[in-house]
C-alpha cells in the first residue's frame, strides 16, 4: 500500500468516525421525536402557537415535534423552561418561550438561568397586542368606567395572569402604575386556566394576548373593554384602544422558539429555516392571524438581539412597579 493510499484510507476512516459521534448531525437532524416544552398549561396564546409549529415541523423534517405542556412554578422559571436549559444541546428538546422569559432576569434576585447563556434564539413566531377582557357581568363598559369602578372597589377587585412575570402580570402591573389604581394579583398556570378563572368570575379581569380571548369575546362569555394597539383590530372592530379611550396605554406579548445553549450552529440553522417555511404557509399564517397575532418569524440573531431589548425595556417595568421576586 503506498504512502498517498494509506493516507487516503485513513483521512476516510477518520470522516466516518467523525460522523459516527458527532450528535445532531444537520443532515440526519432530527434522529428521534422532539419535545416543544410549553411551560404554561393548555389552551393559551403559547401553547396554541407551539402546536402550529410543532405541526410543520413534523410535516417538514420526518420526526414528530410533541407539544408538551410543562406548567407549574412562576412561568418561565418553571419546570418546563429549566428542562430544556438541562436537556443535550442536540436540537431534540425546545421551549415556546413567551415574554416572561425576557422580565426574569430582572424580575428574580436569584434567577436559576441567563435566557440569552442558556438558551440559543430560534425565531421570533409572532406578537399579539394586549387586550383587556371582564365578566360580562362586571357593571363597566369602558376604560374610564373601568377605572372609576377599581378606584371605587380599592383592593376588592382581583386580576388574573399565567404566573409572576408573565405578560398579563406585566402588562396589568403597568396599568396599574399608570392609573394608580389597587388590585390583587392572583397568579394561574396559563392562558386557558385564567380565561376560565375570569369567565367563572373567580377573578374579575384579564390583560391577556388576543390570542386566547378571542373565542370566548366572540362567543359573549367574555366582554372586552380596549385593546392596547396603535390601532384598532379586524378581529375586534367594535372595541376601541386605550389611546381611543384617554390612557396612552400600549403594550403586549410575544411568542418565541428557542433551544439550549450550544445546540450547533447547524441545527438552529436547519429549525430556523422550516420554522421561517411553516410560517410562510398561507394556512398557518392565515389561522394565526385568526387569533389576533402578527406573524413575525426573524433570524436567530434578530430574535436574540430583540429579546435582549425586551429584558432592558421590562426591567424598568419591574422597577416602576416594585415586582422584584426572591
């Protein structure tokens, strides 16, 4: 065997076994099912979107992607959130993370993760401007109303969120500073849990994402008082803005993918590039677009710079309203 030979046996012999061991491999990605961690209970703005995703995604690159609702702690400190932090940087476990996840660091004096250390940015999925939904006994039919009615009540009127340092603790905390009016934070494990909560009348609003409401404003167990947008929404014409309504109210949420910290360059590569395609299909577009969300779908490196603006913004938020968590 000459010398050029051997070195030519060996340069393969070493490709193969480099092959062999390396995981997550862009070409053979995804090798098994993959879990899409939802850290909220079923039913909400997160969950609906993950299992959009997690749909094409299937469709897309011949493995199932597995919704998993992993709800429990403060939202996106929960369980849900630390297991794919935990989990092997392989592209074979991913959260649908949402805004708390960018309001924690400042949030919690001693947060048990850094979202951007931690976790690798896929893409921004979509935004959704807050709405603000009351029973529809509640004896208020406008903002001021509304606002006359807590100032009237003080301390007696409860209000739900998905947990400490979701969006609808963010956006009601914000309110709540810019109208100084008192009301009780009761805290639930997700969207669908809380627009139960506000239906029932066990709390008696909810700033939530358009998302989860909709159906429930449609359907009349839920009265919508404004929505926080520049303008009005197609999906809810007939209620008007906060800026409409004399509060220079505007806020909401967003939904994003992401995966552990060290998940090759190839992998997020290869999820981005199906997730951008899922997206672009006119079906899923359309259905998310049906759910009062705007359908973003940005690069990793756009989502990542976004997320840290998001944490700068929040956390004068949390300052403002003095919602810092041990």
């Amino acid at each position: 065997m000459t010398q050029g030979v051997f070195a030519a046996r060996l340069c393969a012999a070493v490709a193969l076994c480099v092959a062999a061991v390396v995981p997550g491999n862009a070409q053979t990605y995804p090798t098994r099912a993959v879990e899409l961690v939802v850290p909220f209970a079923a039913g909400g703005g997160t969950d609906l979107l993950a299992r959009l995703v997690a749909e094409g995604l299937s469709k897309r690159l011949g493995q199932s992607f597995v919704p998993l609702n992993r709800p429990g702690g403060n939202t996106n400190t929960n369980t849900g959130t630390l297991q794919v932090v935990k989990s092997a940087p392989d592209g074979h476990t991913l959260v649908m993370a949402s805004i708390g996840l960018a309001a924690n660091p400042s949030l919690y004096r001693k947060l048990p993760f850094d979202p951007l250390a931690d976790l690798s940015p896929i893409s921004l999925i979509a935004n959704s401007p807050t709405v603000l939904v009351v029973p529809p006994d509640l004896p208020v039919n406008t903002v001021a109303e509304f606002v006359a009615h807590l100032k009237a009540n003080p301390g007696a009127l409860n209000y739900a969120s998905y947990g400490a340092g979701s969006g609808p603790h963010l956006a009601t905390e914000l309110f709540r500073s810019m109208t100084g009016v008192d009301i009780v934070h009761v805290p639930y494990s997700g969207g669908g849990p809380a627009v139960v909560g506000v239906m029932s009348g066990s709390v008696q609003m909810l700033f939530a994402s358009v998302l989860p409401v909709l159906g429930a404003v449609r359907g009349g167990k839920l009265k919508a008082i404004a929505i926080a947008s520049a303008e009005r929404s197609p999906l809810l014409p007939n209620v008007p803005t906060f800026q409409e309504s004399g509060v220079d109210y505007r806020t909401g949420t967003w939904f994003g993918l992401l995966a552990p910290a060290r998940t090759p360059d190839a992998i997020v590569a290869a999820l981005h590039r199906e997730v951008v395609d899922t997206l672009r299909e006119a079906s899923v577009r359309d259905r998310i677009v049906e759910q009062g969300a705007e359908v973003v779908g940005n690069s990793p490196a756009e989502f990542r710079a976004f997320i840290k603006n998001e944490a700068e913004r929040l956390a004068a938020v949390v300052r403002n309203a003095k919602m810092q968590l041990d």
